[in-house]
C-alpha cells in the first residue's frame, strides 16, 4: 500500500512539472511572438508596444530581431523536447552576443550592449582585429550548434572550385582544338584550286555565264523595290508606342531607420519646448515624409489650438528650422500637425510616382504625377475635374519643373490622337524643348509649321481661336445631343466617325502676356474657363508674380484648383490660396495644394524630372516618325479669322476717316479715346498709313494728311454703295 501511495504522489508531482513547463513554453512562445510583432509594426502597437521596441532597440539594435526569435525557438525545443542541452541554449545567447558586439563594430548597430562590449574588443584587437576574431567566433558557433564542422565545409567548397577550373581547362582545350580544325578545312579548298586552276577554265566559264543569265531578270532588285514598297505602306500604319519607365533614372533612398530615431528626440523635443511655455501636448503620432516631418499633437484639456498656433516662430528656434508650420486640425484627426523640415531633404523622382499603381490604374488621359504626400504616398491627381489649374510661387521655388511634370506624365498616359497641348512660353526657356513633337497644337498654323507660342501677340491670337473652336465643338455636341466630350466619343466610336481629342493649354509666365495685352488675354481666359471644360479644353496658368493685377479676380473666379509654392509675403500666399501659409514653404518643388472643393490646401513634395529625362521621353517619342494633324481645325479657324480681320479693319478704317475729316487732325491719343484701346489705335494708324491717307515727313513727329484722298475714297464709296441700292 505504501508503493501505491508514493508512486501516485510521484506520478502527480510529474504531471505538475509536465503542466508548469508547457504553461511556461507557450507563454514564452506567445511573449517571443508579440515583442517580435512590436518590432516589425511598432505603431501598430499602442503606447505599450511602442516603449518596448524603443527599449528593445535601445539595448540590442539590429539584433533584437534575432534574440526575440529565438525567445520563441528555445520555448519550442522545451515544449517538444524532453531533454534540453542547456550547453547549446547558452553558446546560442554567446553567438547572439557575439553579433550585437560585431554589429556595433562595423555599423554601430549593436544597441547599448554592443557598443560597451565592442570598445573592450577594439581596445584589445583593433577595429579590423576585432571584426576577424567576432566573426570567426559566430561561425563557430553557428557550427557547434548545426553540428556541421567547418572543415568539411571548406574542403567541399575548395573540391567545387577546383572542379570548376579543371571544366573550364577543358573546355578551353576542345575550343582551340576546334578552331585549328575549322582553319585546316578552309586553307584545303585553296591549295587544289591552285592545282587543278588551268583545267577547269572552260567549266568556270560555263558556270559564270547562266550566273549572268540570272542577273538580266534582276529578280532581287524587284523584290527588295516590292519591299521597300510595303514598308513605305506601313511606316503611317505604325502603332504609336507610349514612352516606357525605364527612360527615367532614379534617384538615391534615405536611411529610414537613423531617420526614425533622430525623430523620437525631435518629438521629446518639441513636447519639452511647448511645456516650457506652459502649453501641454503630447506627440500622439510621427508622419515622416520627404521632405517636411508632421508632429500630431493632442493638447491636454483647457489648452486651445491658438497657443500652440502662436508658438511656430519659437518652435522653429528650438529645433533648428528654417521655417514651421501648424495645421489646425489635422483634417480627419483631433489632433494639431507641425510640419518642421527633415534636415537632409530627399527628392521626389518622378519614375517613383509614374511606376507606382495609383498612376498604372488610372483609366484618365490627363493624370498628373504631382509627387507625394507629407506621409510619404505618392499623390495622383487628374485634371479632367478641375478642370483649370492655376500655378503661382517665387523664382526657383519648382513652378517650371511643375509644368514638366504635368506635360511628362500625360506623355505617358495619352497618344497624340488623344490629347494635345497649345503651349505658350513667352520666357522662351523651359517649353521649346518639346518642339518637333506630335502632340502640339496651334489652331492658327498648319500642322507642319506648329511649335511652341513665344510671341505675346500669336499667343492672343492663338487663345481667341480656341475660343472659336469651343463654339464649333459646343454646336457639335449639340447636333448629336451629347453634353460633353466623353459622351461624344462614345457616340463616335459606335457611329465610327473621328473622336475629338483634349486640349491642354499650357502658359508658362501669365504675367508677361497680362503685361502687353491684358484685355485680349483675360477676355480669352474668361471664356475658356467658364465652358471649354465640357468640350474637353483645359487651361494650367504659370506665374512667378502672384499679384493682383496678374491674378485678377475674373482668372481666380474660374480656376479653382491652384498650387503654391514658396513665396515672399503672407499677401501673395492670400492672393493665391485665399490663405496664408505658402510663405512658409521651403522651395525646390515644396508646395500647397488646393484642389477644386477641398476646405484646406494640402502640402505636398512636388515629382522632380531632370533635363535628361525631358530630352530621353522627347526624343523617343519623336523617333517613331509621327507628325501632327488637325487639318480641318486650321482650315477653319483661319478662313473666319481672316474674313472678321478684314471686314473690323475696313469699318474701324473708315470711322476714322469720318473723324479725322470732323477734327481736321489725328493722333494716337484721339484714336484710343473714340476706340477704347491703344493697341486698336496703333493698328488703324498702321492701317491708315499704309493706304496712304497720312504720313510723317522727316524730321517731324506730326502726322500729315491728305485730305483730298480720304474725300475721294469716301465719294467713291457713296457712289457705289448708291448704285448697289
């Protein structure tokens, strides 16, 4: 009875330590688990999860990875195992050890424990020393605990490569041996040639003469013309090919994690710089981006949003920043955002935003790769809702670049028969590279003449025939009951007539043009931007000077969407965005943009395209042969702009021939007061002068006139407008 009490004791005490160590080995199991979740996603984590990566990271740096897993791996071996080689456990935490140490000696990376260990080595080794004696000890190591001696291993890697070299002795042996074989068979034909030359004369004779019948038909000439032929056929009926990615180059990556460190100090930071001025706020969250950093901040109770807002001059002092700026709130979120400068920013290739999906998946033909977001994703826009876009900031803050951006990444979306650009640069600088290329548009010149507008005066003319050309494609629309471009195409290809393509009207400097002719310009504008969105017109609006005379109220009324980068005054931001907040901006390609509807701009880090890239797009696209065609809008565009040129000159002519008969004089000053416009007066003196009804003797500035000419020209005009009647 006794040995039945004491071995069932015994065999409870059993299962107890059998229970208690598979308690222990799932927990370990489950902690190994979520330490290594908290490493890999720590802002998924929550407050908790966040302070034990940082703390984990603190001690053990990159090889905290490796000691959390192989948390889980011994609390596996215990669960499945009976016995447990505590020898192997404890040379497994000397290799992880070991790699801290070598990690810190060659990157730094090891935490706070490798870094005490690594200067005990290199006092004793040196840095290279060291580095050997660690890594020597790791495979060791890692070979005590696979059981794999690393003898066996190099004479196994020595035999592969000597095997190596004894198949390629071999191989080198049977191509020599080949080659002398292949000289010996074309060195024989040449020696019986010389041996038996006289007596095969006559046959070669024969040989050479049906060679020569043969070539009377000249059967390859015809069928290399039959050939050529056809390719000319082809060559028009080639399909246009769209640029590829790989014409762009990339440009270098940060370093995310030193970046991601350098961060939590900043965080603490600005927590300690808004406590010193009693404002309590914690930093909730960190958004990393290319250039700017967003710090959310939630405010304790009772403290209000302004005495964060008022705070930006002393914050960018404490962390050592150009410029800060606060949003107040964070849309979507209850919490204050301060976007203070990374201090090495990092730019934004445009091969980044055109490979990524959000472009790939767009089905628009005017997608826009503007850049990317302060969270670092890119940013996709398309310009069909816009519908305009109006783009304003300083010199060298990435407005041109912009414009590059916008024209390079509809190149990748869209065929010449599909979108085309009326391009105005009256700087002629930035847009002259695209010409030669199929996609340009000009409704007043043939297509074989077009290229990039850079005389303010054509560009008036240029604009005032678009304007045309929206009527005409508005009476279109109408005759098929259609509403806008979309739905005509649709009915075009059911019907299979001609689709209408898009026109995207790019001016690079409005100032300059608002300078000369500024009612011209503004009319043309207004009028586009009201109606040409439906008919598939859409304007993008260039100036370096946001004033108000350039901006005026009529261009700001019809283009909603607008970008701004940096500039000078809180009084230009305004006249931009109706806001303040670009003056803060930190230029090269840093803007706010405020798309058609939004409540509040949103910052972004504009896509950077390179000369190069320009050029290698441009080329490959001019390389395919196309040429531009718009016959029938050139035809009749300049038909009714010729017939209206002709019959305002004769009336405008002959009023001022009424009014310099009345006050017996002429002069610009008179001209503009009765016409309303200097540029009108300039054009009927012109006009005037060369009919030869006045002229300026030499040495005057005094118009003279021949009255008795102008009297005859208009009796000859009675006469016969009386024997009309």
């Amino acid at each position: 009875m006794r040995q039945n009490r004491y071995s069932g004791r015994y065999f409870q005490v059993k299962t107890k330590q059998k229970k208690t160590k598979e308690v222990r080995a799932i927990v370990g199991i489950i902690v190994g688990l979520v330490l290594f979740y908290c490493l890999v996603m720590p802002d998924q984590c929550g407050a908790v999860g966040k302070f034990l990566s940082e703390k984990i990271f603190y001690l053990f740096g990159k090889t905290s990875y490796i000691l959390v897993l192989s948390i889980v791996l011994i609390s596996v071996l215990f669960l499945i195992s009976k016995k447990i080689n505590f020898i192997k456990i404890i040379i497994g935490i000397l290799s992880i050890a070991f790699l801290s140490v070598f990690l810190s000696v060659v990157k730094s990376d090891g935490g706070v424990f490798g870094n005490f260990l690594a200067d005990f080595f290199v006092r004793l080794f040196g840095k290279v020393g060291s580095g050997i004696v660690l890594f020597a000890s790791i495979l060791y190591f890692i070979s005590f605990l696979s059981n794999i001696s690393l003898i066996e291993v190099t004479k196994k890697i020595l035999d592969y490569i000597i095997q190596d070299i004894k198949e390629w002795q071999n191989t080198r042996k049977l191509i020599k041996k080949t080659e002398v074989k292949q000289e010996k068979k074309f060195e024989l034909p040449k020696i019986e040639e010389h041996k038996i030359g006289p007596q095969i004369e006559p046959v070669s004779k024969k040989i050479e003469q049906p060679q020569e019948v043969i070539k009377k038909p000249a059967i390859k000439p015809s069928i290399e013309e039959k050939i050529e032929k056809q390719e000319k056929i082809k060559e028009p009926e080639k399909p246009y090919i769209l640029p590829s990615v790989d014409l762009l180059t990339d440009t270098p990556q940060l370093d995310k994690e030193y970046q991601y460190e350098d961060l939590i100090q900043k965080a603490a930071l600005l927590e300690q710089t808004l406590s010193s001025f009693n404002v309590f706020a914690k930093v909730t969250d960190i958004v990393p981006g290319p250039m700017v950093t967003r710090f959310d901040l939630t405010p304790e109770p009772g403290v209000k949003v302004q005495q964060i807002t008022n705070l930006s001059n002393d914050i960018a002092l404490a962390m050592k920043a150009q410029s800060v700026r606060i949003m107040a709130p964070v849309p979507g979120k209850g919490t204050v955002g301060v976007e203070i400068p990374n201090p090495k920013g990092k730019l934004v290739s445009i091969k980044e935003i055109i490979s990524s999906k959000e472009f790939q998946t767009s089905k628009s033909k005017l997608t826009i790769a503007l850049g990317k977001s302060t969270d670092g994703k890119p940013y996709i826009t398309d310009l069909t809702p816009m519908p305009h876009l109006l783009i304003a900031g300083a010199t060298g803050s990435g407005k041109s670049v912009c414009i590059h951006t916008i024209i390079t990444s509809m190149l990748f979306k869209a065929t010449p028969s599909e979108v085309k650009f009326l391009l105005i640069d009256p700087k002629r600088l930035e847009l002259p590279v695209y010409n030669g290329l199929p996609h340009l548009y000009d409704p007043t010149v043939p297509p074989e003449k077009v290229q990039v507008i850079t005389n303010p005066k054509h560009s008036a003319r240029s604009l005032k025939a678009l304007v045309t050309i929206m009527e005409k494609r508005y009476e279109k629309f109408a005759k098929v009951s259609v509403r806008n471009i979309e739905g005509y195409n649709e009915y075009a290809e059911k019907s299979k007539l001609q689709k209408e393509f898009y026109i995207v009207v790019i001016i690079d400097e409005l100032a300059d043009l608002m300078l000369i002719l500024p009612k011209d310009i503004e009319d043309s504008i207004q009028r586009l931007a009201q109606m040409a969105r439906a008919v598939g017109i859409h304007l993008v609006l260039a100036t370096q000077r946001p004033s108000v005379d350039v901006i005026t109220g009529v261009i700001k009324a019809n283009l909603s969407s607008r970008i701004a980068f940096q500039v000078l005054s809180k009084t230009d931001s305004r006249v931009i965005l109706d806001t303040i907040g670009a003056e803060d901006l930190l230029g090269k390609g840093d803007m706010l943009f405020l798309p058609t509807g939004a409540p509040k701009p949103e910052r972004l880090q504009g896509s950077y395209v390179s000369e190069k890239d320009i050029e290698s797009v441009v080329n490959f696209i001019k390389k395919q042969g196309l040429k531009p065609s718009y016959d029938e809008f050139y035809q009749s565009s300049t038909e009714e702009k010729s017939q209206s040129e002709d019959e305002s000159a004769k009336k405008y002519m002959e009023q001022a021939l009424h009014l310099i008969l009345e006050r017996k004089r002429v002069s610009q000053d008179l001209l503009k007061a009765h016409f309303g416009s200097s540029s009108r007066a300039t054009d009927i003196l012109s006009l005037l002068e060369v009919k030869g009804f006045i002229f300026k003797p030499e040495g005057t500035n005094r118009w003279q006139i021949h009255f008795d000419k102008i009297e005859d020209y208009l009796k000859q005009k009675g006469e016969k407008v009386e024997t009309e009647v």
